[in-house]
C-alpha cells in the first residue's frame, strides 16, 4: 500500500506546449497493458538528462548520452517497460538503435534525435519484433493530453502512477510544468532516478538549462532511496520546449529563472517523494534531515547509513521505537573522528538521545506514538559544523521481500 | 533454519587448559536463559583483541581497550547477552567498570585485569542488580569443560549455539584450539564481529600474537556479513594461555607458528561462517568469490556489494536466477573506470555472463538448478589485475523482516 498518494487526477494534469504523448500494448513482457510509450517535441526543445552512474548502465543510457552529445537536437522519446535492455553487450545496444531509427522514419526525424529509455528485467534481450510492431500504434496517438497515459505506460512494479502538474507565472506570462516518473525497487538514484521526464514550455537557454537540471536532480531524484540498489537505467530528462512564445531565459540574472526553478524542484521533489511513497513493500514514508555536518557529503553519508541499515528500516515497519539501532547507523556512516557525545537525535518533536545517550527525559511511549505514524521525521544533530541535507526513504516489510522474491514469476 | 549448520557436539569440545568457565541465568532481559558467562584465564595468557569501528561504540568496548591497553595481563572476561551496553552514555561506563570491579573482587585480581563485553539492545541500561547477582553463580560454576554452555550463554537471536574446536601438533607436542561465536544480525564486521572468543594453551609472545589476532579476523569474521550493519559491540579476543607448558613461539621464523595459524584460521573461518549460516532468516549460505581485481581492496567492494544488495539477496532467497542483478551490484561497486565488457560471471560451474552480456550457451534451467542449492557459489572476475577476494553472506528472506520487526517484542 503505498504510504498517502493516490493516483494523479488526469484532468488537474496539465498539457504542455510543445509535447505530444502516444502509448501502446505491445506485449513486452507480459500482455495488456500499457507499455511502450512515444513522445514528440517540438524543434528547437532545450534537452538535457542526468544518468545512472551504475557501471553496467543500459544500453538505452549509452545511446542517450551518444544522441545528446552529438548536439542535433531532440524531437522524440522512446520508452519500453518489461525489459531493461542492460547486462545485454553489443546486441542490446543494436537494439536501441533500431528503436530509434524505426522512430526517426516514423516521425520524419533523424535517428540521433531520438533518446531511448528501457526499465525492467535486466539480462535479457528487448523482444523487438513486437516492440517494433507497437511504435505506429504509440505514434498515432501522439496528444498533448496524453500525461496520465504516459504516466502509466512506463510503470514496472509500480502500484501508482506518479505524475505532477504546476502552473507558474514568469513576468506575466503563464508557463506549465508537467512530469513523471516511475521506479519502486532498485532505487538509490545517483544522478538520476529509475525514469523521470519534466517538460514545461518555458523558454530556457541550453546550457543554462543542463545546470537546471543538475541541480534539480540533486536536490529532489538524488536525496531518496528504497532499497540501496543503484539502477541500470535511472534516467532523468528535463524538456523545455519553448512553445509559450516567451522570450528565451538565457542568463542567470534574469528574474524569470527563480520562480520556474521553483516550479521545476516542486514537481521534482513530489515526483521523487512519489517514488518514496509507492517504494516496494513501503507502510510508512520517513523524511531523515542531518543537521550540524562539516560538509554536505558528510550530512549525505549520515543520512544514507540510516536510510540504508535494514534493522532500521525493519524498526520502521514495526513501529518499534528500537531507536539505539538509528545511533549505530550513525556511528557506520564512516565518519572517522565523529565524536558520539556529542550526537543529537530527535524524532518528529521528541528528544531522544544526546550526551552519546538516551536523554533523560525520553520517554518509551513518545517514541511509541511517533513510530506508529505512517509518516516520521528523523533528525539527526552531528555537532560538527554547519551542513545539512535531507533524504527521504520508507521502511523494509516483508512485501518488499515478497515482490523481490516472486518478481519474475 | 539454520543452513546446513547443527549445534556442536559437546563431547567434541576440546577443554584448553588455562581456561575456565561459568555461567548464570541472571535474567538480564528473560528469565530462564543463560545470559551472563565468566571466563578466567591461567596467568600470563596472551590476549589480544580487535572491535568494531562504529563510532557509537559501545561502553565494555571503550573498557576493553582501555584495559588491554593498561597491559598488566587478562586474567577474566565477563559477557552478558540480553543488553548491549551501547549509547548508554557515561552511565554505561561506570556501569562496565563496575562490573569489571567485581568480578576482580570476586577471582581476586585487579579490575583492569578483567574484559567486559555485552550484546543485545542498544540505549537501555544495564540492569546493574541482577547481573551483579549472577557473577558469583558464573564464579562456583568455573571449569575447563563448560564451552558448550559458554557458547550457549552468549546467544542473542542465534538460533543454535557456535563453538569449534580442534587439535593441532606443533613440533611433535599437541596444543587445542577451541573457540566460540554467537550473532546472527547487525553483521557486518569492521576489525572483527559481534562477539568471538577463540582460546588456545600454545604459547606464542604477545606482540606476534597482535598480529596473529588481526591476520585471523581479516581472512574470518572480517569476510562476513549478514545485513551490512557493523554493530557497536563486535569483539573477537584470542588467548594464548601457554598452559600447555610449550617453549613459546616468540618469531615469525618459529616453524610451529605455520600450523598454529592455520588451525587458528581454520576455526575463526568455521565460527564466522556459522553465523551467516544461521544469519537472522537465512535459507543460503552464499559464498561470493572475486578475482582478477586491480586490487584486494576493490575485491572486497565488489564482492560486498553484491552480499549486501537486497536484490541480489531476494532473488537468492525465491531461488530465481535473476542474475542481471549480480551485475548490476557489481556496476555498483563505485569502480569508476571499470570495463563491464571485461566482466565474467559464473554461479557455481555455470557460466553465466561475459563481453558485458549474457553468455551465449547459458541456459536459464541451468541457473535454476545452481539456484535452487542451499550452498552457493558466485565468481566475479573482473578482468583488471591479480587481486582476490572471499566473503560469505546469506539471503534476505521474509523471516528476517519477521525477526528485527519483533526483536525486542
């Protein structure tokens, strides 16, 4: 069950000029349902992704970065669910290159135009034929409307789609931010997430529209984890298609850049917690903030060693206050000359420990009330300077072992 | 269930001489279990140890190293499970230095003479009372014949209790060897592991028994893991009683320090691997082999990343060949310039993965079969140097959520 999200409502998700949205049932893995998806840009889009830094990232990865790098612009998204064209050597990566060439001939573009993302099994070879026979069918859907469709033809174990709309005014004139997104296992981003696309209409410089989302990326994909597990495939894919007609923001001064990077970390952030809250197997939804680290990477490793620990995590799911098991994470996270007397730890308002102990003042059944919340805050004060991060994370239940153990059956 | 792993035979557990010990039910968490264990060693034993890194160490571990550090010799260590001791502050201290006190009182020797370890929940006190009831029980108890029960008395969510024991000839006069063990969660030892005591009557000079002990630990309870939790409380202590009236092994030129070795290591391997084998929830007994790495500590990164992948460890669990996740936690391993092309994969005999992609004469029943054992062997080579590495670990099943979810209920 995931932890308060509900299905987006199609109609509060807004269109974005410049983006057209096909799906299709081509069978990748299993049949009927939703799982090829087309989207087209208008010319002249500002594109830019961050990727997984996994090793034996995808195929798809390698062809992405291969396309953007060769500078020619982007007009179409190709993305398949069911299998993640990784592990797959030299035949994987022919394989995403005829999806993009049957795109290109399909849409009247060129091959190195398209970017192709895959999400699923990894190891086995993407079932072209069928994958192939599906792309007219996503094509002659092509829509602006189509958001809450695409949204749910990239799920994998997903019980949700995550989509997110925001409308934002820059100097006068009205531009839209739409995305979404999809992952719930093998989620520990780094760089990216599983797959992510946002798009807005705004007008955005190219190269100041690679920081963007680097930045937005940083602080919303790259700040949660389910699982530990760094994806294959994580993708995150920033558009802005210049549609609106506005003037292109191409400076950092201009005042039109604050209010849209707003808009962007807003939907990022509620796409990345979105992931969170539908994590496999996920009851309750926990937000860590490190405060008082020297450095920021500092405050990150603190963060992670405890949203990583599976006792934890299980503590978590129990709603057992064991709480000396989020004092051993901390003492794990590396930090050679962390000096544990001086460690504070709260829980939501409660003070639970400090002096490199309980405090004295903690009480069982705070602890109690707070853990049997569904969602808890975790903060955490290191002494140590003036650096702080947050990351969001969700507890370990034996469904999160049950889909892992059954996912291929 | 423990993988393949049944509890020792008494009769089999060879006594050391210059070793004694004793028990008592002090009823530290539960009444009617042992929990509190007393050893006394014979004079000028040699003892030395290795704990855990974790910065939120727990008070008997600060104690130990304070007292060994002290060097006027070990002649008692006193252990209780129920409690760990850790994050409890100065009160903690006090509360270890006191029992340390007693037990010097009670044997008639100095309290920095004596060694105190503790294992169980982390941030709740000692209750001082009943444990300093149970000592003088422990003390009438103290004989050379109860390691059967030593080992029982340490246990926390062990499901069986852990000691081997062997015989070893050095230069024609016998010396045993006999150690225990307990941990089954929190397992991911740094410098050593939850609690281990291996002791032997051959007599070897202080300073080559250091080093003896860190040799041990590092091809032992340093290559486990269970869940990737190092604990606040991991010790392992060696002593060397000299008892056995030998001349003592005083250079690395002695050529009984050979067989010494070995049947030192082979008992610390054999208790380390006991407990992934009865690591909390454990259906496998994993053992990940890494090779041709640039270097041991790369090796290591490589092969914990996959022990501690929940992926990886589910897929093991539902005996599903799922094997792109066995590379994908080796693209995860934070190799920056590694070459996944380079990359072969093997479970057991089968040739699973290489050129970056699944071997073209692997068979999925062939994986399934390998997958469906209760012992099983993944090879990385990694294609980059000389260097290896091995580490045991065990799956992540739904009994491990089931038992850190009720640990303290």
């Amino acid at each position: 069950m995931p932890v308060n999200l509900t299905a987006p409502n199609p109609t509060a998700l807004l269109p974005v000029a410049g983006v057209e949205l096909g799906w299709a049932e081509a069978g990748i893995r299993k049949p009927g349902r939703k799982d090829l998806l087309l989207m087209r840009l208008a010319a002249c889009a500002s594109v830019a992704g961050v990727f997984t830094r996994n090793r034996f990232c995808a195929a798809p990865v390698w062809v992405c970065r291969e396309h953007l790098r060769a500078g020619r612009g982007v007009r179409a998204l190709v993305v398949n669910t069911g299998c993640a064209n990784a592990g797959t050597g030299a035949s994987g990566l022919a394989d995403a290159r005829t999806t993009c060439a049957e795109v290109a001939r399909l849409l009247g573009c060129e091959a190195t135009q398209v970017l192709p993302f895959s999400t699923g099994v990894i190891m086995e070879p993407l079932p072209m034929e069928r994958l192939l026979a599906g792309l007219p069918v996503a094509a002659q859907r092509l829509a602006p409307a189509h958001w809450a469709e695409a949204a749910e033809a990239i799920m994998t174990t997903d019980t949700l789609p995550k989509a997110v709309s925001q409308a934002v005014a820059l100097d006068g004139q009205t531009v839209t931010v739409t995305g979404i997104a999809k992952g719930a296992g093998m989620i520990r981003p780094d760089m990216a997430t599983m797959l992510g696309f946002i798009a807005t209409d705004a007008a955005v410089a190219p190269a100041l529209w690679q920081d963007l989302t680097a930045e937005v990326a940083g602080a919303s994909f790259n700040r949660i984890t389910v699982d530990g597990d760094t994806s294959t495939n994580d993708s995150l894919i920033l558009i802005a298609t210049g549609a609106s007609g506005m003037a292109p923001i191409a400076s950092c001064e201009d005042a039109r850049l604050a209010p849209l990077r707003e808009a962007l970390l807003a939907v990022a952030q509620k796409l990345a917690q979105a992931i969170v809250r539908d994590g496999e197997g996920a009851t309750k939804f926990i937000t860590i903030v490190v405060e008082e680290a020297a450095s920021a990477t500092e405050a990150a490793r603190v963060a992670y060693a405890i949203a990583h620990s599976p006792l934890v995590k299980t503590a978590f799911y129990a709603s057992d206050p064991n709480l000396g098991r989020i004092l051993a994470a901390v003492g794990n996270a590396g930090i050679e000359d962390l000096d544990a007397t001086k460690v504070q730890l709260y829980l939501n308002e409660v003070w639970v420990a400090r002096d490199g102990g309980r405090h004295p003042d903690y009480r069982e059944e705070d602890g109690q009330r707070v853990m049997r919340g569904a969602e808890i805050t975790v903060r955490v004060l290191l002494g140590r300077g003036g650096a702080s991060t947050t990351v969001w994370t969700c507890d370990l239940s034996h469904e999160y072992v049950r889909i892992n153990a059954d996912y291929r059956s």
